[in-house]
C-alpha cells in the first residue's frame, strides 16, 4: 500500500497570499518525511484551494490565476494544484476552464453538474461537456482531460483530484490511497465469501490505525503553529497499472471469469461493502474507484470487449466515484458528452451519493482502436463505443430541477 498524495487544504485568495502556499510547502515536507518515516511511500503532493469564482474578480482571470498558483506551489515543492469547480451560479467559470488548461501543466479543475443544494443543472451539463470536447483537442493525444471532471454531487473535502476543493476556512490535509493489493491479497487469499468481507476491512483498518497516528502528530505539531487540521483518509483502494494493483483482479478473484459479466456488479457490490465496514476517520469517496485506463484488469477488459461505458455507468450505482478515464472516439460531439453525464448526475443525485465523470475523448481515434499514452499510471487498452444521441424535448432545455433521494421519505404540503 502507498500513499497516491498527501493533499493540503488551503485558501491562496486573490491576489495570491504566498504566505499561505509557504506554509503549505513547509507542511507538506515535513508530512511526507513523517509518512515516509512510518513506511509509506508518498507518491505525490497537492494543494485544493476553494472554487475560483468565489474570489476571482472576473472568470477571465483565471488562466493568469492558475500559471500563478502552479509556479508558487512548484517552488514550495508541491506537485499538482486543484483550483476547484464551477458552479452553475456561475456560468462564466464553465467556459474559462479549457483556456486554463491550455495555459498549465500541473493545475487541475472540475465543473459541477449539479447545485450546492443538489439539484441537477442541464447548463452545468452542458457546459462541463463542452469543455470535455474542447479539452480533447489541447494536445494531440487528448491527455488534458486527465485534469477535469465533472462532479455530480460532490462535497469538499476530497484529497483525489480532480474532484478536491477546499470549502474555505482553516488549513487542513487529507490522504489518499493507493491500496488496490489490499483488496487482491484479501480477495484471493480468502477460502469463502465471509472471509473476503472480513479480510479486507481489516487490512484496511491497520494501514488507517498507522497512517491516523503520523497524522495526528502532524496535526497536532502543525496545529499550533498555524491551525492545520487532519480531516480524513479517502479509502477508495486507487490501482495501479499492475494486475497485483488491481481492483478489476480483486473482482476477479471473487468468483467472476471476466469483469463485464453478469456477476461483476455484485462483485463491485461486495468490494465496496467491505471499504463500508471499515472504521477509520474518513472522507472524500472512500468507495470503490474503477478508473480504466489506470487499472490493468479493467483496462484488459475494455480490449477484450467484456467491459462498456454502460457497464462502468451501472457500477457507479454501487461503487464509490463514478466513471474514471474512460477513452472515448476523438468525434464525439458534446451532445453525447451531455447524455452521459446527466446520467452521471441523476444516478448521483437519486442515490444521495458523490459522482465524477473524467472522459477522455482521444483526437483520430476510433472505437476499437488502441490508446497509445506513455504515462506511469496508464495502462493502455482500446476506445469504449459511447452509445449516445443529442438530448431532445425537455432535457435539452435550460431547467435546474431536483430528483428525490432513494430511500428518504417525502411529504407534500
């Protein structure tokens, strides 16, 4: 199990309070010294600051914002910057995102679909498809789209980006995981089914049980030099392009011959109950992450043709984050982009549960075809098929409307 980040919490405002990005550079080594020390390998280190459009006196702004952020936290040894969402309040804060993107490196950002009180915004889906498309073009491979989601749903908090932001307030850190061999080892080393449930629970509570005592150190030393607090651990198991980094072989291990399957949901089901039964002071998703292209199993799967953009849509429904990396064909037209990700939403928002949708639309590529990125964390596989038509009649309007949540009673006045 490694650490995929330590991710600092913080507000830089506007102008840029490098005060604030020094103290985050200066608690970031000692974090990492300190988690390293404990015998955790720190893969990376990140700041969220809060929505853009919250300070930023125009969204036109933000590129000269983002080229800021990301030279100051580079400097202060800090390796990816996430300056937050917009909102649908906001519409401007949409179309400034893919000029930010062209203008970084290192800096990420999201597009909420949906409101802060919940309800489900088709200008918002609009708009975070759009940027999907035109962020598609920024290089030729289409690799921008790593660093934007759409979020459906999604609270702050969160130490996995894209989807981190800051609510504002006092400093804090959270950790996110890399620990898809803890579900491997449980799974396959287990004789029954209630021996896999109980299994990895408990690894996972172990690994917490060390990682919230250096945390707590931490907290407490920086606490009172300047108000940093630890808010959690984000459990969500992050693979890595390896089968022994796998939660797609974790899946495998319980029983189904090949993830795509009838019988994968309920693996998915299983895994992320046993992410469930865990104790440990958590945040952000802390479920099952299902991202394809950073997963050998899952990536192995889409080549073969077991595994579809609307089987990763229906594991949504019991999984922890939503669609993650997906390639998708280099024409597909924003309007398919809005039909998936107002499913996205309406599954997030129907189930009361946080949702992001990171496509990756690969310029000159087909379906069928192979991906061909040459990074660490991908594992290359073949363009998903997306089964989409523009929106038509009422859901190509402009309405912001809610959807109750499964399972709570409502009373009509």
């Amino acid at each position: 199990m490694k650490i995929r980040s330590i991710t600092y919490f913080c507000s830089p405002g506007y102008p840029i309070d490098e005060g604030v990005l020094q103290r985050a550079g200066r608690f970031i080594r000692a974090a990492r010294d300190a988690f390293q020390t404990a015998g955790y390998e720190v893969q990376t280190t990140r700041l969220a600051a809060p929505p853009f459009m919250g300070y930023l006196p125009e969204a036109g702004m933000l590129p000269t914002l983002a080229q800021a952020v990301e030279k100051l936290a580079a400097e202060y040894g800090i390796d990816y910057v996430s300056l937050g969402p917009a909102f649908p309040d906001s519409q401007e804060g949409y179309t400034a995102i893919p000029t930010a993107l062209a203008a970084t490196q290192n800096a990420f950002f999201s597009g909420s679909l949906t409101t802060p009180d919940g309800r489900i915004s088709l200008l918002a889906v609009r708009a975070c498809a759009q940027i999907i498309h035109q962020a598609a073009g920024i290089t030729p491979d289409g690799f921008t789209n790593l660093r934007f989601a759409a979020l459906a749903n999604v609270p702050a908090g969160s130490p996995f980006f894209p989807a981190a932001y800051h609510i504002g307030g006092e400093p804090a850190f959270a950790l996110a995981t890399e620990a898809a061999d803890l579900a491997v080892q449980a799974f396959r080393e287990a004789g029954t089914l209630m021996e896999a449930q109980q299994a990895l629970p408990a690894a996972i509570e172990q690994h917490a049980h060390r990682l919230e005592k250096t945390a707590g150190e931490l907290a407490g030393q920086f606490g009172v030099r300047f108000g940093v607090r630890f808010s959690g651990i984000d459990f969500s198991l992050a693979p890595f392009p390896d089968e022994a980094l796998s939660l797609g072989a974790a899946m495998e291990a319980l029983g189904v011959s090949s993830l795509g399957l009838h019988g994968s949901l309920a693996a998915a089901a299983i895994l992320a109950d046993a992410i469930d039964r865990a104790r440990f002071k958590r945040i952000g998703f802390s479920g099952l992450m299902l991202p394809v292209l950073e997963d050998a199993i899952l990536a192995k799967r889409a080549t073969d043709g077991t595994l579809s953009v609307k089987d990763m849509l229906l594991y949504s429904a019991v999984c922890g984050t939503g669609l993650d990396t997906l390639p998708l064909p280099g024409n597909t037209t924003p309007e398919q982009l809005s039909a998936l990700l107002l499913d996205l939403a309406a599954l997030g928002v129907r189930l009361g549960k946080p949702l992001t949708a990171r496509l990756m639309p690969i310029p000159g590529k087909a379906a069928g075809d192979p991906t061909g990125f040459d990074f660490a964390y991908f594992a290359n596989s073949r363009v998903l098929a997306l089964d989409a038509a523009p929106l038509r009649n009422c859901l190509a309007g402009e309405a912001t409307f809610a959807l109750h949540q499964r399972g709570k009673t409502h009373h009509l006045e």
